[in-house]
C-alpha cells in the first residue's frame, strides 16, 4: 500500500520505504496485523486483535542504526506506533541529539505516555520547546500529540 500512495502521489520529494521496524534495540519479533487495512497494527502483545490478527515476523533496528547505515539527515520525525513510542525514543537519542529534528509524537497510546514521554526528550537538554495538540474533542487521550521543535535564534 505504501509504494502504491508513493507512486500515485508522483512525490517530488525522495522518498525510500524500508521494510522495518524502528525500536530500542535490534531484534526479531512479531507485529500483530489488524485486518485488510493495517490500521493500528502493533507489537504490543497485550493488544491483539483476536478475530482478524495475522501476525508477521519483522525485523526491528533503532532509529540511531537506520540513520548512520543510510545516511539520512532527519528534520522530522513523526510516530505513531500503537503504543512503542518510548521504545522507539529510546532507540533514537543520538539522532535526536545531533540532528534535533521536529518530532510528532503521539501521546494517547497510554496514560503514561501523556506523562512521561514529553520529559524524555526534555531531559535531554536540547532546547526544544513543546506543544500538545487533539484531533478530537470528545475523549481526554485520543489522537493527543506532543510537537517538539528547537527554535533557532
């Protein structure tokens, strides 16, 4: 579905898929594939989909390895992974502290993430400064995002 949205957008914009996932560490593990359409599709094993789940062996590698083995220069970072945000920071510092890239970060996967993830990177003394956005109005934590950017003076 990816290559098929790459291709009838015509992008000007390089863009490279990689068959991956993106975690703290390097592993093997299973992502649990909700239906047709993949939406909301997770590692979590405590959220499987009972009824339509597939489940399918992926690779995953942090962030830190992906930007070094491909040389990418990242300016902008968004997840939203079903709730492996905080697995996937912590497979990301370095990027994120050479490069300081925006970051999109969803929020809403748990009560904790709300609380805890927005100090993760604030902890790290970069300057970046913060914003909580909602989609929708009607529950506390869906679709809440954190937006993080550096300000350059």
């Amino acid at each position: 579905a990816l290559l098929k949205t790459i291709n009838l957008n015509q992008s000007k914009f390089a863009i490279t898929p990689y068959k991956l996932g993106l975690g703290k560490e390097h592993q093997t593990l299973f992502i649990n594939i909700y239906e047709e359409s993949g939406v909301a599709s997770t590692l979590k094993e405590d959220r499987k989909n009972e009824k339509n789940n597939v489940r399918e062996e992926i690779q995953i590698n942090t962030l830190d390895e992906v930007v070094k083995k491909y040389n990418i220069v990242p300016s902008l970072i968004k997840i939203d992974i079903e709730g492996a945000e905080e697995d996937f920071l912590l497979g990301a510092i370095e990027t994120i502290k050479h490069y300081k890239p925006a970051i999109i970060l969803s929020i809403y996967h748990s009560g904790k993430d709300f609380f805890t993830l927005k100090s993760k990177i604030e902890n790290l003394n970069l300057g970046y400064t913060f914003k909580i956005r909602k989609a929708s109005k009607y529950k506390i934590l869906d679709d809440t995002i954190l937006l993080c950017e550096v300000k350059n003076v």
